[in-house]
C-alpha cells in the first residue's frame, strides 16, 4: 500500500537495500535501512511524530501549544512539519554550529531559532532548553533524550520493519545521538532475536565541540542503557566523510554525513566477521539524505579539504 | 612499549598542554597509572575512588568504547591508540 491520507501517515515501513558492491563477500552482506525516505527526510521523524502523539494522548498538547526543543537539526524538522500540520508553535534551541541548510529548513516550516553557542555544543543547547522550560512552564519541551516515546517509535516500528525484511539479521549498527533509535531496535531484536549483535557508531567532532568547563557538565542521554549494546565505536570526520562518499559511487546512495560514520562501523564488523569465516547479514541506517549538509563541504574536494572544513561542525 | 593517548582540551592542564602523551602498559588501568606518573593529578580526573572510570568519561581503544571490552581491564599492545573525551549530546 502506498497511498496514505497525509504526509504524517506515511512514516516508516522504509526500504532496506542490499549492497552488492560494498558487501565483502556472498556470505557477509551489509544491508542499509532507507530512513531518508520518511515525511521530512530523516529516521527523526518516527521520534518526533510519536513524541508529539503521546503528548496528545496524555492531554499536553492542545492547538495553540508552544513545544520547545533541544535539537541538532533533524529532530526539529521533523517536530517543524508535525507542529505545522496541527497548530502548535514550534521554538528549537540549536548549537550556532550547524549547517544552514538545517536553519532554512526549520524556519521555512515556520519554527522559531533560539541558537546556542557552538562552543558548548548540545550539551549547552540541551542546558538552555532546560532553563527555557522552567522559566516558561506553559510550554512543552518532548525532551528527545528522556522521552520513551522516542525509543518506543523504534521498538515498536524500526525494529519490527527490520526483522521482517531480514530475518537472517547477525548485526545492527545505528547512530548514538539521543540514543533512541539503538534502545528501541535493541531492545526488540533481544526479546525477539537473542544473539544479534548492537553496535553504535558515535561521531567524534572536532575540539570545539567538547569544550566542556568541566567533567560534570559531561551529559548522557536519560534513555541511555549500556545492556542494550554489544559494542560503541567512536568514527572521526575522515573516516565519516570517506565512506559517506563511497557509498554514493559504490552504491549510488547519497546519504548524510553521520550515515558514513554507521558504515564505517559496519564495515569494521564485515571484515572481521569474514576473517573469523562466520556468515553475516549487517543492517545499517541510513539516518537521511546529504542534501541539508551540501554547504558543510563535505561532498567537495579531497578527502582532506572535507574533513578539514568540517571540523568545528556539528556533522551528524 | 609506547601508546599514544589522545588528551581533550579540558584535562590538558595536567599534561602541560599537550594534546597527546605516550605511556605505556599491558592495560588500560596499567596505562593510566603510568601516564598519572608522569602527569600527576589526571588519574583522579578519569577514575573515581571506587576504582572505576569516571560517569562523563569515555575511553576508547582503536576507536572502540571501552566499557564494552572490560573497561580498565581492557588488554592493550604496542601502537594501540587511547582516546580521552568527555560525554557529550548528540542528537
């Protein structure tokens, strides 16, 4: 079925796509998840719809309600389009350090941009938000790292989707922002297939972005639990970069930066399962398109000149 | 045996302001001993007194977070590379 009776009704249910070229072998296969083709783009809009409709159901929503939250981007695209769509207002807190194309997107879908020093990264823009929230109780900050709804949407849609397409699934490697995605597909596939392994890939930024006062202003997301994962691999903006563009000339997929810092994790896993001579089947997300990162100079250039660009960038 | 270990910003006071510092040990706990030797006060910066790694640190081994691979007990051989970042939000 694919006609639905509205944008929002026709999240999720996203391809997964084999990589005949980038697979090292017949018995070891990556497959990727096509999260870019959801409403506005992006894996964030499973998050952002059921956060929105579990604050309807709880009765903190009503039409003229103001949400606030702290976001990189993605998220609040997705609460942008939503919010629009039912009549709330929408204000993001978002580090000063990301890209234009994200600030466009959000204020062409009526948002409103309160940005936060790209020093102190999300960390600062998620402190922010807090203080926004407390000073102003009548509005309604989702809260996308804290929030179940976000783990839920993938526990009860991602994970779901993933195991129907690919049965045989040996691995998941996801992205670790907000954690959600890696908790709720985690959590399925250890109710629902025991022994897969779950594997995040992290971007690490450039020095500006960890600059912290001090070690207890470190944050970890509320969602966050560790026995969800098999292992956590941190990927640079070389490596990130690198694969972001082999999977466009390899494969034809023109993804995001962050989505070459989960292949890179992926092909981490592909190789060592064909040196230890198992059989494996990889699922990967492909968290959205390169589109909204055009002007962060990833895609031009040397590999060099890209990763030189993006440092002080929040990437992903 | 050398490693080298990446050092952030934030605890760069300990290591003179030095990005990276080699040090040497068959773990990672081994390890940081050494380099607390050589750079006193940053072993209290990642550990706690109980002996485990600090809540907002996070350690890497080849890029690999080493919660998942036994912590400070995480084994390590010659040219391993260690990074030092303090958590962040992502999202």
């Amino acid at each position: 079925m694919a006609r639905f009776a509205s944008l929002v009704d026709s999240l999720g249910g996203t391809p997964l796509v084999g990589l005949p070229s980038l697979s090292p072998t017949p018995d070891v296969r990556l497959w990727a998840k096509l999260e870019d083709h959801n409403p506005t783009g992006s894996i964030k809009d499973r998050a952002a719809i059921a956060m929105v409709e579990a604050a309807e159901k709880e009765g903190r929503l009503h039409p003229g309600s103001t949400i606030l939250e702290p976001t990189s981007g993605n998220t609040g695209i997705s609460l942008a389009m939503v919010a629009r769509q039912r009549g709330y207002r929408l204000i993001c807190v978002m580090p000063e350090n990301t890209s234009v194309e994200r600030r466009q997107l959000l204020e062409m879908y009526g948002a409103q941009i309160i940005s936060s020093p790209a020093a102190g990264g999300s960390n600062q823009a998620v402190a922010q938000a807090k203080e926004l929230a407390a000073q102003n109780p009548d509005w309604v900050m989702l809260y996308q790292y804290g929030n179940p709804a976000n783990a839920e949407a993938h526990y009860t849609g991602t994970g779901p989707e993933i195991v129907a397409d690919l049965p045989s699934i040996t691995h998941f490697v996801a992205g670790l922002g907000t954690t959600g995605t890696l908790m709720g597909v985690g959590r399925y596939l250890r109710e629902h297939k025991p022994g897969v392994q779950v594997i995040a890939a992290e971007p690490r930024y450039g020095e500006l972005v960890y600059g912290l006062r001090n070690i207890d202003e470190g944050f970890i997301p509320e969602l966050y639990d560790p026995e969800m994962l098999d292992g956590r691999f941190s990927v640079g903006p070389d490596d990130a970069v690198h694969r972001t563009r082999q999977l466009v000339e390899r494969e034809g997929i023109f993804a995001g930066i962050s989505t070459g810092a989960i292949l890179h994790a992926a092909l981490g896993i592909a190789d060592k399962e064909v040196a230890a001579g198992r059989k494996a089947d990889i699922c990967f997300i492909v968290c959205d398109g390169g589109w909204k990162y055009l002007s962060t100079g990833a895609y031009a250039g040397t590999l060099d000149e890209a990763t030189a660009a993006l440092e002080g960038q929040l990437w992903a | 045996m050398a490693i080298e270990v990446r050092i952030p910003t934030i605890l760069r006071t300990h290591t003179g302001g030095n990005k990276t510092v080699s040090g040497s040990g068959a773990t990672l706990g081994a390890l940081v001993e050494d380099i607390d030797n050589q750079h006193p006060g940053i072993k209290g910066r990642l550990v706690t007194d109980e002996g485990k790694l600090h809540r907002f640190v996070n350690v890497y081994v080849n890029d690999e977070d080493v919660r998942f691979t036994g912590a400070l007990d995480t084994e390590l051989k010659d040219g391993d590379s260690v990074t030092i970042l303090p958590a962040v939000a992502g999202g």
